[in-house]
C-alpha cells in the first residue's frame, strides 16, 4: 500500500510492504507529520518555532523543543559550527527536525508492527526491510541540472538517505561562517547513513561546508556521499559503490 500528501510544504510518500498494512497506520504517520508541522514550522505563526522568534523565552518551551535544541547544539558541536539553525538572527531547526520527523515516523511503524516500509519527505528517506519484489529498496538520485533524470540508483535495507541541494529549494543552506555568501560550487550532496535523522543532519552541514563536504562525511564512520559539484562532477566516498553494484 502507498500514500502520498503534500505537508509541511514538501511531498511524503509511504510505502508499507507488510500484508497487514492498512489505512489506520498511514493514518497515524499523516497525523504525525501534520503535528510536526504545526508546531516546528517557521512559516506558521502559530508555531512554537515562530513564537520563540517573537520573543518566547526559553522557560517556557516544550519539553521536546528543549530536546531539539539540545541536539541542535551537539550537532553544531559535531560539525566543527557548520550546522546551525539560527541565520541572521533567526531560529529554524528545519534541517534537523525533517530526519528527526522521518525518523520518528519510522519508529512508529515498527512500533504497530510494521518490518517493511519506505518514508520519503522532501527527497529524504528512511527504508526498512524489503520491497514489493523482496529486494532491496531502490533509491533514485536526482542529477541537479537536469532533475528528470537519476544518475545513481542506490540500494538499502535498513539506511537513510539524505540530499542536500539549492536546485530544487533555491539557497536555503548557509554557511554560518560566511552568511551573506551563497553556496554556488556543490549542486547536490547525498549521504547514505544508518539511518535518515543521522544522514540528513550530516548532509546539510556537509553542504554548507562547500566542496569540502565530501571530506568531512568520507571521516565520518558509518557514512558514504556522492557530491555533483557546480562544474557537473562527481565525487564519492571510498565506500559509496558498494550501494550500487547490484544495480544492472
């Protein structure tokens, strides 16, 4: 079974594999993203973000909102400061909490039972098990100059992967350390990971760092990227590969 909605400004797509999937649990995964959008969405005045930028103090946040802000800072703390969710004054803790959503919407299937599934949102996904055909699952990577066509096809069980670009969002990653300056020498950056709360933190702070990027996730153990730079090169990590040799 396959559902798809359009939330938090992105599409999501579920996939759920099992026999005895069935409307109550996409159900439940509609709802959660819905909240997830209600309240960490920048543009929603309503928002508990959008009230912690009209002054909200700290006091008063959510229990959970202290907890994304904690890992906020452990990621900007894991990144050498390339990671940070606040730009020119502002706080949006979008490039954390979309894995973190995905990621939760995972565990929540498994939670009901659930063993094989794909979440995408946004072009992030979270895979578990098997697909239709009882392989691996197949995920397609967008070339950033030309987006109807895939230039990799990466196979996972049980990863995350994560995509970091300007060609579909236009320049919403900075560099903190430069930030009046646009990042205009990576066009994509996709990072395969254990799973997709991890990969896409990782993705977005690679992406800031500029062609530098692919150095830092090469380091990094447990994770591959391959990188489209502005001059329509690709670079991959040494173990990046071993996700695509079973694609004919």
């Amino acid at each position: 079974m396959k559902q798809s909605w359009l939330i938090m400004g992105m599409p999501i797509n579920v996939v759920i594999e099992d026999r005895s999937a069935d409307e109550a649990a996409f159900q439940k995964v509609h709802d959660y993203f819905c909240d997830v959008d209600e309240q960490y969405s920048p543009y929603k005045p309503s928002s508990e973000v959008s009230k912690i930028n009209d002054g909200l103090p700290e006091a008063k946040w959510s229990k959970e909102m202290k907890t994304i802000m904690k890992l906020c800072r452990q990621t900007k703390d894991q990144t050498q400061g390339y990671f940070d969710v606040f730009h020119k004054g502002r706080f949006d803790p979008s490039g954390l909490v979309k894995g973190w959503a995905i990621s939760n919407a995972a565990d929540l299937l498994r939670d009901l039972g659930f063993q094989n599934f794909y979440i995408e949102a946004g072009g992030d996904v979270q895979v578990s098990g098997r697909n239709e055909e009882d392989k691996p699952w197949n995920v397609g990577l967008r070339n950033p100059f030309n987006k109807d066509e895939i230039v990799k096809v990466v196979q996972v069980s049980t990863e995350g992967v994560a995509t970091s670009g300007t060609y579909l969002r236009g320049q919403h990653i900075y560099n903190p350390f430069q930030e009046n300056a646009e990042i205009t020498d990576v066009a994509s950056l996709t990072v395969i990971g254990p799973n997709i709360y991890d990969a896409d933190r990782f993705a977005t702070a690679a992406f800031a760092m500029g062609k530098q990027g692919i150095k830092f996730i090469e380091e990094l153990k447990g994770y591959e990227a391959y990188m489209i730079d502005s001059d329509k090169m690709a670079t991959l990590t040494s173990g990046f590969e071993e996700y695509v040799e079973a694609i004919s």
